[in-house]
C-alpha cells in the first residue's frame, strides 16, 4: 500500500471493485455464466483487493505466484471469493465474501477445483481469462469438461474500464506525482546528461515524490529506439522526449514532455504546437456514447485540417489507463463507445523533417464533458 497510508492490521484492504460486485455478478449472468475465474494480478487485485501487484508495498504475493497462485471467483449472484496463500492474510481483515486458504501449489490447485464445483452447476458454464496459467486452465476443465469453459475476457474489462472516484483519485495522484517528476528532471538537463543516468534519477525521484512504483521510464535524446535503455548524451540540437509513468495503489499514469537542449527552432516549436491543438480536439470529443470510430476519423480529418500527414505505424488515437497502462484502445473495427468513467489517454505524433517524432499526450477523465487532468506546461522547455 502507499507509504502515505500505511496498511494496519485488522484494516480492510483498499478493493477498486468496491460495491459494485452485484453489476459485475449480473453482466456475469448475462453472458450465460455460472462464475469467472480470475488469475491475472490486476483482476484479482481489482475484485478482492488482494495485494498482487508488483508494486505492492510487500511484492512478495507477486513474486510467489508460481507456487502460490491467487485466484478470485465472482459468482452471477455477486459473491467474491479470494484463493490465497493462507499464511498472508492472517490478521488481515478481506472485504472479500469468502477466502480459500491454501498453502502449497498442490492444495491451491484442489482449492480452486473445489471452489469452482461449489459454483458452476453441473450443466452450467465457468469463464475464465484469456492469460490464465494452462496447469490451472486444465484443472478446471477435467473438473467441468472443456465445454463448460469460456474465455469471458470481456466482462471483466469492461468492468476495469468504468472507473470509481477513489480509482480516478489514484490515477490523478499518480498523473500528478509523474508530472513533478519531470519537472525536476527538466532542470538537471544539460548538454552530455547521460539517459541511461536520467532514467535512473527518474526511478528515483518517482519514489521520492511518493509512487508505489515505476510504470515506465521511455526517454529518448534523438530518434534512438526509446522503448530499450540505450546509453546516449544529451547533445547540443537534441530534443529530449521524457515519457514517464508511475504506479500509485496500482493504478498507472502516463505522460510525455519534451526539452531542447538549445533555442527551440521555430518550425519544432510549430510542429508541436499543432500537435497539441489536435490532441485537445481529440479529447474535447470524449463524450459518453461517442463511439471509438468516431474518434479515430476525428483524428484523421484533423490531421489532414492541419496539413500533418498520419504517421506510418498510426493504430490509434489513445488508449483507456487504470491498472494497466494501456487497457484498451481506442480504435477502428469496434462497438465500443466512450463512457462515463473511463479515464483515457489521448497520444498522437508526428515525425519532422529530420525524422524526429514530436507531438503530445494527455489524460482525460470522462464526465458528462472530457475533463484533462494533465496540467504540466506543455511548452518545449529549452535547456
């Protein structure tokens, strides 16, 4: 849990899913289903409040899941049942309706075999995750038969997506911890600063300013590949680009800022400053029932608005963050709408003449109208 607000015993353990468990039981129900099955860490966090993310206070629940894994069962009646390590919630008040306590890989495989009988009739269904553990998957269908488990991915991330106010309170708390973060690395930027040093200051100062954890440290200083940590200078004409994430509670932020080591160009700082007019359209159009396809055209029509070609690997305009940094995105092909809820990153580039990519990302939460609740100075910062 946050150092801010350390865990006590006899305490209830923060549950994203909160009351909302008897929806989940219904949308369960609604697709023919018994019970689901849920063995990712983010799932089992979100329904029982369970500490198995990696970011947790004591990761240690993560780091055993090979031998001890924890599984959540929610019934269509709405009852949230816990399988776990037995020894890790002694003393611990669950806001769970049931705990299967088990203390070896053997008896947590039999817990879950009889947890999933008690539920799923004997002509009934049981859904699973698409990422469930195969010695676990197999277990559940020699108890059922094959024909009575189903990938039921769908219902869960739908719940995920919807998020509560104490969900967007963490996600707005992690948004604002990142955007002080790089900040201050901002102003240790100077020609020759090592990235692969200010990725680690970064690490650093995430913790420092009170993250459980670090999503994600995507600098770059040129057009090296940014997705792996390249040792590079910072030198005289490089653009900086600080993509930075960090974990509160387990909820994820992401956002991306940009330096110049130099007087900015004009037509970098122009480029950019049309990126940032497109993403603010963008995002002024989240408005509940706008369906995903709508918002990708809007994407496309301003581009071409603004005389910026779509960049070749282009595949969407943004994407849902919660538990996951990336939950969903939002893209063509699809029924889905934007809701009420949701909190949604808008992310969109373009790449210069000299093969830098440039442009802007920011997080809305999604009312009855977008509210953005990135607010770092979008400028490009000379250094």
């Amino acid at each position: 849990m946050n150092a801010a607000s350390p865990f006590q015993p006899g305490e209830v353990l923060f549950t994203p899913l909160g009351d909302r468990a008897p929806a989940l039981g219904e949308a369960i129900g609604a697709q023919g289903l018994d019970a689901l099955l849920l063995t990712s860490p983010e799932s089992v966090y979100y329904t029982t409040g369970y500490p198995t993310l990696p970011t947790a206070g004591n990761p240690i629940l993560f780091a055993l899941r090979n031998r001890l894994p924890p599984f959540a069962i929610v019934s269509a009646t709405g009852e949230v049942a816990l399988g776990c390590w037995g020894f890790s919630v002694e003393g611990v008040a669950l806001s769970v309706d049931r705990v299967v306590a088990f203390n070896d890989l053997g008896s947590a495989q039999d817990a879950l075999a009889d947890a999933v009988r008690e539920r799923v009739a004997p002509a009934g269904r049981l859904g699973v995750e698409s990422t469930c553990p195969l010695y676990l998957a197999d277990r559940v269908r020699g108890e059922l038969g094959a024909a009575h488990v189903a990938l039921a991915d769908g219902i869960i991330t739908a719940a995920r997506l919807i998020k509560s106010p104490a969900e967007i309170e963490r996600l707005a708390r992690s948004l604002e911890i990142v955007e002080r973060t790089v900040g201050e690395l901002v102003g240790e930027l100077a020609v020759g600063t090592s990235r692969v040093a200010l990725m680690e200051h970064a690490k650093r100062a995430l913790l420092a300013n009170g993250a459980d954890g670090v999503g994600h440290v995507t600098f770059t200083f040129g057009t090296t590949n940014p997705e792996i940590a390249l040792d590079e200078p910072l030198a005289a004409g490089g653009l900086a680009v600080l993509d930075l994430g960090g974990i509160v509670d387990g909820y994820c932020s992401d956002n991306r800022r940009y330096a110049y080591a130099g007087e900015v160009p004009a037509d970098l700082r122009a480029q950019h400053e049309t990126m940032v007019a497109i993403v603010d359209a963008v995002g002024e159009a989240l408005l509940p029932g706008t369906p995903y396809s709508e918002i990708q055209e809007r994407t496309r029509a301003l581009h071409r608005e603004h005389g910026v070609p779509l960049m070749e690997r282009f595949t969407h305009a943004g994407h849902n963050i919660g538990l996951e940094t990336e939950e969903e995105w939002i893209v063509d092909g699809t029924d889905a709408t934007v809701r009420g809820g949701m909190v949604i990153n808008i992310e969109l580039y373009c790449t210069t003449e000299d093969g830098r990519q440039i442009g802007d990302e920011e997080t809305y939460v999604v009312e009855d109208r977008p509210r953005r609740i990135s607010v770092l100075p979008r400028e490009i910062r000379s250094v």
